[in-house]
C-alpha cells in the first residue's frame, strides 16, 4: 500500500497556489487536486477549465471597454525556456574533489583562461532546440546569454541551426553587473582516465539563482512565450531563474493558450523538498503542464510509487492540466500515460557512445507527434528512435541526433523487445485500461493487450518526417 502526506494548498498573492512545508516530512507524497480550493478567475487549459489568478491584461487585450486574453499568431511550434549553457568538455588527469571550497578553487582555476574552442559544445536547453530543428520544428530559445565570446557562440551554433535566441533581461536589469553576474553559464565536463565524468559550474556555488537580479519577463520574452504552441521548461531552469519568474513565464503560457512541457529531471526531488517558493513554483509546473516527462527513478522520487505506470497515473491524476504523463525507461523504451490509455514502445538496439543529450532529444520528438496529432504509439516510437540516435553519437549539442540518423534507425526496425519485461510492467494495469504495445510481430488472439506493428508506425512516421522540414522550415 502507498502512503501519501496531504498536501495543503492557500491562494498566494504571487502566484497559483503555495505549498505547506509541513507535507514533506513523508518521504511518500502527492501533490492534490486544487481545483476547488482557489478564487481564481477561469481559464481555458485545452478544454479543461482551471483556476487561475486574475492578470493585468496585455497591450492588445482591450476592447470595446472590457478585457480579453490577445491571441497571439502561434508560428512557433517549440520555446525552450532558460537553462542556455555552454559545455565545456575536458579530460582531467582526476575529477575535482568533492569539499565545496576546494571545488570552488578547482573551478576558479579552470576559468582563467578560455580553454580551446574545440573542446566548446552547446549545452542545455539548447540540446532540446537543435534536436527539435532538425525534425523540421520551428524553434526559438528563450534565455540568457552574455556579451562574450561564450555566449557569440551560443548565438552562432543556434543560428546555424535555425534558431534564434529571445534574451530574458530587460536591458536596465543588466547594467552595473559584473562580467560574472551576466556572463553566459558554463558547464565544465570533465572526464577522467576511467571516462567517468564530473561536472562543475558556478550555480554549484550559490543558493540562489545565477541570474537572480532578473526580476521580470521582458515584452519580447511574453510575446516568444504567445506565439508558441510549447514552452518547455525542466527542473534546471530553477538553478538560474528565480522562481518568480519562471512562475510569470508559467502564467504567460497559461493565459495565451501555450501547451506547456515539463520535464523535472534529478533536480524535481531537492525541489520539492526546497525552500518554499521552489516548492511552490515546481508544485505549479507538475500541476499546470499538459506533458510531463520524467525517468522512472524520478516518477518514484517524485510520488512514492515504485511502478511506473501507477506513478504516471498519480501524476495524472493529480494533475489540472496534465494530459500525456510519459515516463522514460531507459534501454528498455519508454510508456506513455492518459487518463484513459496506455502506450509502450520498446527501445531500439544500438551501439550506445554516449547517452548525453538523449532525454533532451527524445522532449524534441515528443514535441513533433504532440504538435502533429500523431498516434500515442508513433509518437513514442519516434522518441525512442531520436532518443537511440543521439546515443549513437558523442556528446550533445551539435551532436544530437540528424534527422538522417534517425530516418536509418526507423528503417532498420531493429527493437529491443522484452516479453517479460513488459508483461512484468503491466501485470495489473491491462484491466481498467486501453493498452497498446509496440512490436515487431503481431499476432492475432484474444490478449487484452493491442499489439501495434512497428512496420506500420514506421512506414507512416516515415513520410511525416521527410515532409516535416519543407512544411515548417527554419524559424529565425
């Protein structure tokens, strides 16, 4: 049996709702419905009317004497939102060490000089973007980049890309800053002898955000964020924007109809058990996103719940917005939740380099069958397969998977399939919903399970995605 903390909600003057920090001394929690529990005014979250609090309203909202919601043109199909960093990656003789100081030291000594631009990659966010890009996906990036040779890089490893970049700061927040203060956030990779890898940045160093002297969303920012069908955010963010403001970013999307995708990541846990406001602002995005996309380890971190479908319906369930819970299972693929159904699809083989960047690209193919209305099980394999393809390679950013890449992986149909994995997975979940398998063979009988063809889902994936980059283009 699971046992789960209530969870009290109160209206907040800053925002939605906020958390009691009582709950968290349960190790097993879930977030609880809300709905009923706020004077809010009422929105429309894709057919789901959600309370929301009352906004001023935006600079074409008024008519006639009365307030609307503008709607913006939506001719941007994905915008990531902060968390634009530039990897460098090094090989060290040893990884840094763990004391707080001494690491600090180790990384002022690292920053002293630009290391070789050949070691530079893009990182982040930016991972999502460029993957998105090249399935054809018109896409901005949302964040903050400084005046340097580091963030001229980012600029210019995202245009080539067909991507632009929407600065965060109002340019009177900026000034009077020190070079470190607005700089661009690096991320030092470094990899010993025996290839295990260490990671170190400035955020390690600081309780707050490395950029919380931003204080407000910029009117170019609002606009990005409305002319967007997805504004994709993940538990990173919280490590350089304030929870205020990612909380505006939140409510912008709201308000303007945007789909909003959350993906937590290793940091979702120390959130939620963090200082109020960053348990307040994460309680939101798992709440207010249509798409949550978490591993297994942390849909369990995150709910108490060891099975993995149990926890995505915790999720969902719990959730105002939340339509698609999907939880990632690494080699094995990956199963996507609704309130009515669910969807696996086994991984595909391949040779695994490296698995940098393979999360960030799978959020990208998620995006496509998300904006394309493809079938639950096409979209999952198609995540699946740009998931495998960047594995292939080293690295991310530049890196990540090329639509041809992926195109070869879909036609070589080469899945990991588990029988026992999967019956084990399942067990007790075929009852009480509609679910769907992926396979290579299907065969007919009375099995409660719907078997799909993957020779079916790749022959009509296929023409989607050669037909995709001519349909959206490049957004610049």
């Amino acid at each position: 049996m699971h046992t789960h903390a209530a969870i009290s909600f109160k209206p907040s003057s800053s925002g939605l709702f906020s958390l009691n920090p009582g709950i968290f001394q349960n190790p097993s929690f879930v977030i609880r419905p809300l709905r009923n529990k706020l004077r809010y005014s009422i929105l429309n979250c894709r057919g789901v009317e959600i309370p929301f609090p009352k906004l001023r309203p935006s600079i074409n909202s008024v008519n006639n004497g009365s307030t609307s919601i503008a709607a913006a043109v939506k001719d941007v199909d994905i915008a990531t939102l902060g968390n634009l960093c530039v990897d460098i990656v090094l090989n060290v003789p040893e990884l840094p060490p763990k004391p707080l100081e001494q690491r600090k030291a180790y990384l002022e000594q690292l920053s002293k000089s630009p290391p070789d631009t050949r070691y530079w990659e893009a990182g982040g966010n930016c991972n999502v973007a460029i993957a998105a890009a090249r399935l054809g996906l018109r896409c901005i990036s949302v964040g903050h980049v400084g005046d340097e040779i580091y963030g001229r890089f980012l600029i210019d490893v995202l245009s080539d890309e067909g991507i632009s970049i929407v600065g965060m700061n109002e340019r009177s927040e900026a000034l009077n800053l020190s070079s470190s203060e607005n700089g661009t956030l690096l991320c030092w990779v470094l990899v010993d002898p025996s290839q295990r890898h260490g990671f170190c940045s400035r955020a390690d160093f600081s309780a707050d955000p490395a950029f919380s002297w931003m204080t407000r969303l910029s009117t170019e920012v609002k606009m990005a964020i409305r002319k967007s069908k997805i504004l994709f955010c993940n538990g990173y963010d919280f490590d350089e924007l304030s929870p205020s403001l990612l909380e505006s970013a939140l409510e912008c999307a709201v308000e303007s109809g945007t789909s909003i995708f959350f993906d937590p990541g290793p940091r979702g846990r120390s959130l939620i058990a963090g200082r109020p406001e960053e348990q307040r602002t994460i309680g939101k995005l798992l709440t207010m996103s249509e798409v949550l996309l978490l591993t297994s380890e942390e849909a369990a971190s995150l709910t108490g719940i060891k099975d993995p479908i149990l926890a995505g319906q915790d999720l969902l369930n719990n959730g105002v917005c939340t339509k698609w819970v999907i939880v990632k299972m690494g080699p094995k693929g990956s199963i996507l939740i609704t309130k009515s159904s669910i969807t696996c699809a086994p991984a595909f083989k391949v040779n695994i380099i490296d698995t940098v960047g393979c999360g960030d690209s799978f959020v990208a193919a998620v995006a496509f069958g998300f904006i394309h209305d493809l079938p639950l099980s096409y979209t999952l394999t198609l995540a699946n397969a740009v998931g495998a393809a960047t594995a292939t390679g080293c690295g991310a950013g530049r890196n990540v998977a090329s639509l041809g890449k992926v195109q070869e992986l879909l036609k070589e149909s080469n899945l990991n399939e588990d029988e026992k994995f999967w019956d084990e997975v399942l067990n007790d979940n075929v009852n009480s919903r509609d679910v769907t398998l992926l396979s290579k063979m299907v065969v007919n009988g009375n099995s409660q399970v719907n078997r799909v063809s993957l020779q079916k889902v790749v022959s009509e994936v296929l023409p989607k995605l050669e037909f995709a980059p001519k349909m959206t283009g490049s957004f610049k």
